[in-house]
C-alpha cells in the first residue's frame, strides 16, 4: 500500500468497484478498502445450517450481514464485490451440462420445477425431454443464540396462519 492516493473508495460492491474502477482508467490512483473477504467459488454456505454461521461479525467476516432497525430489517452483503455476492443460486449438472435454477423466495418442501429440454436423449427419437427438480427444504440446525433471535423477530414480523390450528 502506498501513503497517500487521489481517491480512496470504501466498499468493493457494485457502487465503489465501478467508480474506483472510472477513476482508474482516468489515471487516478485509487485504494479500495473492503472489510469482508474474498468469496471463492467453493465458499459460498451450500447448505440452510452453513448459512446460519454465514453471518457477519468482524471475527468470522461472514457474508450476510443483518440490520435491524425500528421499522425496517436490512440483509446486506460483506465481502469483496459488496451485493452482487448475496445472489449465489443454485447450479444443477443435467445430462446437457450445467445450468441455472432460480430457486424463488417462498418456495416450499416438495415443490416441482420442470427445465424444459434438459432431462434425457428421447428414445428412437430427436432431442431431450424434460428435467424435473424438486425442492427439498432443509431447516437450519445448530443455531447460534443470535441466529435464534434474529428467528424470533422474523416470525414475529410476519403474518402466517398457524400450520397446527384446525380448518373449520
Ligand atoms: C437479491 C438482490 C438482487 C439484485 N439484483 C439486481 C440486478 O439484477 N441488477 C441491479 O442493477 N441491481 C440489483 N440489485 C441491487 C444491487 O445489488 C445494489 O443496488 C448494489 O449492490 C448497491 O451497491 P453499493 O456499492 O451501494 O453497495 P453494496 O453492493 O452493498 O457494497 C457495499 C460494500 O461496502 C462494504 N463495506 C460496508 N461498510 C464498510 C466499511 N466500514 N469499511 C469497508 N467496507 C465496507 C461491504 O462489505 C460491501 O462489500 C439487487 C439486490 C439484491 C439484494
């Protein structure tokens, strides 16, 4: 690191990144600081239990960094490349290679996707029929005490029916 530069940018997402990266090519020189890590590819949480210890705190510099505020709760990202690391998706080998499946908020246990022409080579036949994927939703495990809370403050914000009241 040098001294002193003409810019220094705070933040490495889409904001900072583009601007230090103008700056750069005007022949600025620019000091980027990030207080998150780099994200590999293998990183990222795979699973609902790697996701509850994904979160931000200086010591683990996790990905997912969770406000509360009066009226409104903040989910941001932490790490190099700022927001555009909370998209990770999911990605699926077919028999046609990899692709992208968008899982949508709100998705429930058992839900059927179909990609259409990526399931197996037709029999006596030209082209692929289709690949179902369904969901299987697996619920976090081993929460810490700050996990468990932010829960708490989830459900108490939301208004969903009791799954074990009776339907009359
Ligand atoms: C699910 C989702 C989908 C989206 N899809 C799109 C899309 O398709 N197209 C689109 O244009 N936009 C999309 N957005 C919006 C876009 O991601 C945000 O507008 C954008 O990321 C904001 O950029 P930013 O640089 O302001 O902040 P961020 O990307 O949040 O970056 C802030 C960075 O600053 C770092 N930081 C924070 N505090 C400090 C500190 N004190 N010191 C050092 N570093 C710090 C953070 O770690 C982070 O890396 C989407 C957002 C979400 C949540």
């Amino acid at each position: 690191m040098k001294d002193i530069y003409d810019v220094v940018v705070i933040g490495s997402g889409f904001g900072g990144a583009i601007n230090a990266c103008r700056l750069a090519l005007a022949g600025r020189s620019v000091c980027i600081l990030e207080r998150g890590k780099r994200w590999g590819r293998k990183d990222f949480p795979r699973t609902t239990g790697q996701v509850a210890r994904s979160f931000w705190n200086y010591k683990d510099l996790g990905l997912l960094d969770y406000r509360a505020f009066e009226n409104i709760d903040v989910l941001q990202a932490s790490g190099v490349g700022g927001g555009s690391l909370v998209y990770f998706n999911v990605h699926i080998r077919t028999p046609k290679g990899r692709v992208v499946l968008t899982i949508p908020a709100g998705t429930q246990p058992g839900k059927t996707f179909r990609l259409t022409g990526q399931g197996m080579p037709r029999f006596k036949a030209d082209g692929f029929g289709d690949l179902y994927v369904k969901a299987k939703v697996v619920l976090p495990t081993g929460l810490t005490p700050e996990a468990r809370e932010a829960a708490g403050k989830f459900f108490d914000l939301i208004d969903q029916p009791d799954p074990r009241a009776r339907e009359t």
